[in-house]
C-alpha cells in the first residue's frame, strides 16, 4: 500500500473522555453504531502481488491467487489490509461485553469459537499494541472527584489518515460475496488443521482424518 498510496500524516487529537460523550463507537448497541463499526472494520480482499506475499516471508505457492476473470491478471493474489483486522478484533470485544451481548448473542449458544475468537482477538491487539510502541506521553490534572492526580488521555498523535487508507480500500476491494463462492482448484492441496481447529468451526465429522498434532494451526 505505501508504494501504491501516499498516506498523509494528519494529528489527531485523541478522544480520551471517561464520561460517554461524542463518540458513535461508545454508544449502546443500535443498527447505527452497528454501521459505523462496520465502515471501519471493512473485511472486503484486495488483490496484492507476488512480490507482496515474497515480502511477509510467505511462500507464493501456498497463498491463495484470484482467478483471471476478476481482472486482475494472472498473478494477482487474495490479501487483506491489517488495520481492519485489528478494528474487526475490537468490535468482537465491544460485541463480548457483558452489558452488549444480549444485544448481540441472545439465545445462541456460546460454544468453542467463541472463546477461541474472543482469544484471538484479544492477543492480535496485544501484538500490535506491543508492535507499535507508541511512546507519546499524556499529562495529569487535579479533579474534584479525585484524590490524586488524574490522567489526561485527550493528547495530540500524529497519525496516519485512516480516511485515507480506507477509500483507497473500498476503491480496490472486492465484494465479500464473490470472495466467498471462490472454491479450491483441483491443482491445489489444502493446508491440514489440527482436529480441534476443525471441532472450532464444527467441520469436523468421520470423514476427516483425525490430524492430532500434525496439522497447521492458525494463531
């Protein structure tokens, strides 16, 4: 993307506020907090090169290419940009609250992917938390509701304009439905998961060969 896109830095003056005040992204669950989440959670592939898969130290020959009739060419491959995994990570952790999840998981039943989704996406943002390092420091106040000094999260960052990166996303993104009727050709051999990777997703029945410990899981 940074070859393809040049991204403004923009300040951006964080929102720290305790109190729930000015943000769609803190209020109680509703079909338009709903949507505005989705907007910046955006799962939708783009296509990316051979030397972009060479480039996350991946093998082309076991990452997934978009057939030639999406227009892409005959070397163009399925990828996803980071940043909207990590906000669909988020968003699953807002969902798990205690006071949203009726809202959201009423009567069903709360089985392994759950727990493991929920896992998932908790240590994803740690990483990228820990990746990231941001170093920028916030100042105290003194509060009457206080004893002791209070901090002060609403401090400048200098970022990168996530508007940015999103319009140039939906620009070249494409429709979750048509990624999602893509099959496996008959040239391809799929990656065996581990039997409780299977049991997650409830894939697994007799039919598959009980793996153990030797297939790949993914984490």
């Amino acid at each position: 993307m940074l070859e393809q896109l040049d991204i403004p830095l923009t300040t951006w003056r964080l929102n720290g506020t305790f109190i729930e005040m000015g943000s769609i992204y803190r209020e109680r669950p509703s079909p338009e907090v709903d949507a505005a989440w989705e907007r910046v959670e955006t799962q939708t592939p783009i296509p990316i090169s051979r030397e972009d898969v060479v480039a996350q130290g991946k093998d082309p020959e076991d990452a997934v290419k978009w057939p030639e009739e999406f227009g892409f060419g005959s070397d163009a491959y399925i990828g996803r940009i980071d940043v909207f995994h990590q906000i669909h990570c988020l968003n699953v952790l807002r969902k798990h609250l205690h006071f949203n999840y009726d809202y959201y998981y009423a009567g069903e039943r709360m089985n392994k992917y759950h727990e493991l989704h929920t896992g998932h996406c908790v240590h994803i943002l740690l990483q990228n938390i820990m990746c990231t390092g941001n170093v920028d420091v916030y100042p105290h106040f003194w509060a009457d509701a206080q004893e002791n000094a209070v901090p002060d999260f609403n401090i400048n960052h200098k970022c990168r304009d996530f508007e940015a990166i999103l319009k140039w996303h939906d620009e070249h993104a494409v429709p979750l439905d048509e990624f999602g009727a893509l099959r496996i050709p008959d040239s391809k051999k799929p990656r065996i998961m581990v039997h409780a990777f299977k049991e997650a997703f409830e894939w697994y029945d007799a039919e598959h060969p009980d793996d153990g410990d030797l297939g790949t899981a993914v984490g």
